[in-house]
C-alpha cells in the first residue's frame, strides 16, 4: 500500500468519471462537465451529504462553506473555478491544484476518499481495476487508428489500380505477409504521368501569358491632355512640349477638366442663368483677366476661378 501515489489517486478520480459519465446516477451532468452542470452537480451532492471532510474541501475550493438553502452563492468566481474541475476531467491540465482533485473526487463519488484514506485503504488489486477502466478507451483509439491506416492503404491501393496500368495484378496479401516485388512499369508509368502533368501546367501557363499579353495590347493607351491656348488638346501621355504646342505640362486625362475652355466676352455674351447664378467664370491674369465656361483652375497659373459678378463685369468689361 505504501508504492500508491497521488498520481494514482488522480487516475483513479479519472477512471471512476469515465465510468459515472456513462451510467451513473448522474451522468448527465458528467457527460457535458461544463461549469454550469458542475454546479447543479455539486448541490445535488452536497445537499445531504453531513461527511466533515467532504464539507471542508468544498470550503476549501469555493472559500465559503456550503449552505443548501443559499444555492445561488455561486457567481462568477465559482464558475471560473469549476472551469478547472472540468479541464481535469477532460485531460487538459497537467498540473491541476489539490483542492481541485479533492472536489472532483467527490462529484465523482470516488471512495475511500480523500488521499489519506485512498492510501491506507485500497489494494493494489482495487487499484489495478481503477486503471483498467481507462484501458478500454486506449484501447479503442488504438483501434480506431489500426482502422484507419488500414483504410488508408485500401484507398491508396484503389487510387494506384485507377491511375496506372500495371502487367501483373497484386495478389491480396494476408496482414503480416512480406509484401512482393511492384513491378517497374509501375514507376515508369509514375514518372511519365509526372512528366506529362508538368506539360501540361508549362502549356496553361503560356497560353495564360499569351492572353495577358493580348488583352494588354488590346487595351486603349492611357490618354493624357494638354493646355493649348483657349481649351485641352488630348495628347499621348509621352508627348513632350514642344514647338507649336505651349510648354504647359502634360497631365493625365480628367473628365472634369478637359472640357474647360477660355472665353471671348462681348456685349451679348451671358454671364447667368434665369436664376441669377453664374454661369461664367474668371481669374486674374497680371492686370487683366481670363473668362472661363466653367469652375476650376486657371491651366497657366494654377489660380482658382471664381464665379463672376457684376462688379467684375463693370470693373472689367463694361467699362469699355
């Protein structure tokens, strides 16, 4: 009895989970251990159960001592400590606090219990039964995973009969039988196979390229335009100034802009609409000035046209 370890006590608490979650009296409050039926599960519990020690290590878990008639003194300080009695259960922590074993111990009705007695009183035999309940479920997962594999193998096997065509076929080989010589055609029917994938990936890849390079010639040339004396000029966007063109600057195409043209004004010219606005614009340019059809910006100087308005007109235009 002196060999039992803590570690021992834990598997044993496990173990009796495994089985409580399955058929115990509350296993519905075992198989889903979320916090919240931890708690239902430890008033169902606790309610009538009188044992000193029991009582203590709830107090000791919660830091305060179990009352059944103050069920609800359970907040979130206690839910988040319930969260670590579930993460034992479920195996996710390595090194969970001994009042935490202790609680679980309890919920799971592991007995004797707690440590103390768990060492004096249980036999290596009753220990041994404890750690075979866990058996079953590595067990199973050993299984599950020999069946797997062997899937496996069966779906590689199917996928190499569709693939390649082989001179001889493969006799079914009972489990543990060495395994006979592939013929080589198989792996020359591999590589072949590999080396028509690659052609076939170089071949998508140029007529890609191929497409790419179609639709960009086909593409229109981004336009650009260029002030020329009174209104825009559209001009290739390498155009330099030169000559007969003014050295304004070549500027990107702008829908805005480029029906912007510099205007005549006379005495039938009109300068607004049935509604009093503006329909001219205006700017300075030295001691003169530049009428415009529409807002923007001066193409020579850069300075902002502003609407016109009758003082500019008698200033400007009606004095002559």
């Amino acid at each position: 009895m002196s060999n039992i370890t803590f570690e021992d006590y834990k598997n044993a608490i496990k173990a009796k989970y495994e089985k409580e979650k399955e058929e115990g009296d509350y296993s519905n409050n075992l198989s889903s251990p979320t916090p919240a039926n931890l708690r239902k599960l430890c008033v169902k519990r606790f309610k009538s159960n009188s044992d000193k020690e029991d009582l203590n290590a709830f107090e000791s878990f919660f830091d305060f001592p179990f009352d059944k008639d103050k069920k609800n003194l359970f907040g979130d300080d206690e839910m988040n400590k319930l969260e670590a009695v579930k993460r034992f259960f479920q195996g996710k922590t390595e090194k969970p606090s001994e009042d935490t074993i202790q609680l679980a111990a309890i919920l799971v009705d592991l007995r004797p219990r707690p440590f103390n007695k768990f060492r004096k009183q249980i036999d290596e035999e009753d220990l041994e039964l404890f750690n075979e309940l866990t058996i079953p479920n590595n067990s199973a997962k050993e299984v599950a995973s020999d069946n797997l594999n062997d899937q496996v193998e069966i779906e590689n096997s199917n996928d190499s009969k569709t693939d390649f065509v082989m001179e001889e076929p493969l006799p079914v080989q009972s489990k543990g039988a060495k395994s006979e010589e592939t013929p080589v055609s198989t792996f020359v029917n591999l590589d072949e196979k590999r080396k028509s994938n690659k052609f076939k990936y170089l071949a998508i890849v140029a007529v890609l390229a191929g497409l790419g390079l179609i639709i960009f010639l086909a593409l229109p040339r981004k336009e650009c335009m260029q002030w020329s004396g009174d209104h825009y000029e559209i001009v290739d966007c390498n155009l330099k100034s030169e000559g007969f063109i003014s050295g304004n600057p070549v500027e990107l195409l702008d829908e805005n802009l480029v029906g912007l043209k510099k205007i005549k004004v006379c005495d039938t010219t009109v300068y607004f609409d049935k509604n009093h606005n503006a329909i001219i614009w205006y700017a300075k340019r030295g001691d003169s000035i530049d009428f415009f059809n529409n807002h923007g910006r001066h193409p020579e100087n850069n300075s902002p046209l502003r609407p016109v308005t009758k003082y500019i007109l008698d200033k400007y235009v009606n004095k002559k």
